[in-house]
C-alpha cells in the first residue's frame, strides 16, 4: 500500500484532498506550497518581499497549486504542463493561437483553425446517425430506382415523339400509318429492355384473331408487362391494340401525345364498339387499379362488380381472349393492403401506394384460348366464364404463392415452356 507523506507542520498550511490551501501574508517561503508539486512555480518571491500579492492558481494535476507572482490570475493553469485531457489540450491551443502565451507555429495554429472550420468533429460526433441516414437512403434507392427508371423512359418516349412530330411536321390522326415510324423505334426500345431485363416471351400469338377482339388480363403493380406485349405484338404482326386505361392516367401531365398515338383511351361504351367496329382489339383489365393496388403473390382477381367488358362483346359480337404474364407480382409489388389506403383509394379513385422492386425476375406472356362469341349467353355468364379462363392460366403457369428467387432462378431455365 503507497504510504502518505505527511504535510510538514505549518500553521497557516491546511490538509486536503488536493494539496495545501494558500499561505497567508508572510509565510516562510520554505512552505510556501506545503508539499511541492514537481510543476510548481520556480523563483517564489519570499514572504514580505515588495511587489503585489502573488495569485493562487489552484491544484494542478500533481497535487499541488501555482503560484505565479506579478501576473495575477492566467486561465488554464498552463504551469501545470502538457495537458492529457484532450478538452484541456484543445482549450490550450486555443489560448495560445490567440493570446500567444505559449509560442506555437503557425502551422499548428493553421491546422487548429482549419478544425475549427470543419465538419470533422461534428462528423465524428454524429458519425453513427450518418451511416443509418446513409443506409436508409441507400435502400429506398434500391427498392424505387427501377420504377422511377420506367417513368422516366415513359416521359422519354413522349418528348421524342414531339420531338418527331415538329421535325416531320406530323398533323395526322395519330392511329393512322404515319405515325408507324414512330411506333417502331419506341416498339424496338421497348422489346430490347423487355429481352435485357426480364427475358420477356409472348406465347399464344396464334390464339389472336385475325379480325376484332377484346384481350382481357390480370393487371400488376405496374402494367410493365403489357407495355411489353404491345411492343412486341406491333413488331410481330404490326398491329396496334388498343388500350383502356383509368381516369387518372389521363391527368398525369405531359403524356398526351404518347397516349394517343399507342391508342390508350378512356374506355367508354361508344368509344370501345367504334374501335372494335373499326377491326381494332381493345384490351382492358376489370381489375384496373384496385387489383394492381390490393392483389398480392396469391394472383387474386378483384373485378368487383365490373361487367360492362362482357356487355361490350356481346353487343360488338366479338370474341373474348384471356391473357396474363407469369411473375408480373414478383418483378414488382405493392406493400400490404392497409385499411386507410384502401378507403383513401375508393374515396378519391387515385393510387397513393407507390410500387417497388423491379427485380429482373423471367416474365412470360400467356394468351389463352379465345371465348367466342355466344348469342344464347348471359354478361354474368361470360364474366365468369372470362375470371374462370384467366385463373385456368394463372393456376396452370404461375406458382403460388408467387416466389421471387423461383422467378429468379427461371431466367437461367431455357426449357420451351408448353402454352
């Protein structure tokens, strides 16, 4: 055990936990500090010497306190030596840039000053919250980077087709031939994003008709999928399917020209029956937004009470051809249905969720048999005999629940796959 050293007898030195307290006026200057610190002060001025009363600086790190005569009170107790204690260090270093009282270099005090200036500290300081913020940042990128990549090909598309129709000085009907120059670059785009990212197949192409038709499919978080079917279907046979989309698609700004020349429309009774009396094919998914919205990996039609495409078809007398892409749920999702988004979205007929992912998972394409035309049956009947033909595809090509590393995995299976 470290033995204590005891005081010397003083009658003005007091004991403490840190050293002695201040002598008083004409004390012997032999115990001037009472036990001396190895830093204290050389040069003391005795006892009744002439001059002013010398500042008591408090303890210092060795135990004892400094006495510096005729300089009153210095801050920091800098007699106290090399500071330890990075605060301290800093403080010191501050003092001597801008006092001087302790000659330093002017590159010291540059290098200070460039700290102070700095993030560095704060950096460190707050370095654990910048990596979450980082990661956090990071993966919202990971998880919308490719839908925002879609829209922004999308917007693309549209400003070169104005960009086209000022050049060419365009000002025909956008369905008529002259437009199909245009078609063709944007179908080629299209398709080679289409092979490059999902290896996207169209099987069925035979089961078309020749004449007009109305394709029924199973809408998915983004109807990708069908933008790749009309691209390649205007490549294969050079024809143009029409498409009915929702209302709200028309309020996006900047997207008119590009809606009608790839003939999306609004989808009304009069319009649909001229474009099928015109030999058109009209496509339309009853499900629309609701299904793209609330339907998960289980491929659940949600149509509602949604006939009036059946209705179409028997009063145009036309067939009914099913149609749906494989892992069109896996390549991109919705996050789960919530009570307040679903009530949002049936109060104001507008998508709040916005999809993610965007995994180059495999899609296929599969067009069903067609359902001709039957005088004798019923639009509720047809529109079950429509759900019951979509579901026979889905049951028959797609697994379910929906896997993402199965559809994965399925862009390296070259095996032709049976229609």
């Amino acid at each position: 055990m470290r033995c204590r050293r005891r005081l010397r007898a003083s009658p003005t030195a007091v004991p403490s936990r840190w050293g002695a307290a201040p002598p008083s006026r004409g004390a012997p200057p032999g115990n001037l500090w009472g036990r001396r610190s190895k830093n204290a002060a050389v040069g003391a001025e005795p006892a009744g010497a002439a001059g002013p009363r010398p500042a008591y600086l408090g303890p210092g790190r060795g135990g004892g306190g400094a006495l510096i005569p005729g300089r009153g009170r210095v801050r920091g107790a800098l007699v106290t030596g090399r500071r330890r204690r990075r605060g301290q260090y800093v403080i010191g270093r501050k003092e001597s840039c801008a006092s001087a009282q302790i000659l330093m270099t002017d590159l010291s005090c540059l290098a200070y000053v460039l700290e102070e200036w700095t993030v560095v500290e704060y950096l460190k300081k707050h370095l654990f919250h910048m990596v979450i913020v980082s990661l956090t940042i990071s993966a919202i990128l990971v998880f919308f980077i490719v839908p925002l990549t879609i829209l922004f090909f999308i917007y693309l598309t549209n400003i070169l087709l104005l960009i086209y129709q000022k050049n060419g000085e365009v000002k025909a009907d956008p369905l008529s031939d002259v437009w199909d120059s245009a078609r063709k670059t944007i179908a080629s785009f299209w398709d080679i994003y289409a092979r490059i990212w999902h290896g996207y197949e169209l099987h069925g192409v035979e089961n078309l008709p020749e004449g007009p038709g109305i394709l029924v499919y199973y809408h998915g978080a983004i109807p990708i999928d069908y933008l790749y079917f009309l691209s390649r279907l205007f490549l294969w046979k050079k024809r143009l399917c029409l498409s009915v989309a929702d209302h709200f698609v028309f309020r996006l700004p900047g997207l008119k020209l590009l809606l009608e020349v790839t003939g999306i429309m609004l989808g009304t009774r009069e319009e649909c029956l001229i474009a099928l009396k015109n030999g058109h094919l009209v496509s339309i998914s009853p499900g629309g937004v609701r299904e793209a919205l609330f339907s998960d990996e289980s491929y659940r039609l949600m149509w509602g009470n949604r006939k009036g495409f059946a209705q179409v078809a028997l009063d145009a007398k036309v067939p009914i051809i099913p149609m749906y892409t494989q892992n069109v749920r896996e390549g991109y999702r919705m996050f789960k249905e919530r009570r307040f988004f679903r009530q949002l979205y049936e109060s104001t007929r507008l998508p709040f969720t916005p999809p993610y992912g965007g995994l180059p998972v495999k899609f296929r394409t599969y067009i069903g048999e067609p359902i001709p035309y039957d005088p004798n049956i019923t639009t509720e009947e047809l529109v079950e005999k429509t759900k019951t033909a979509i579901q026979t595809l889905i049951s028959k090509h797609q697994t379910i629940p929906g896997s993402i590393w199965k559809a994965l995995l399925e862009r390296f299976d070259k095996r032709c796959k049976s229609d």
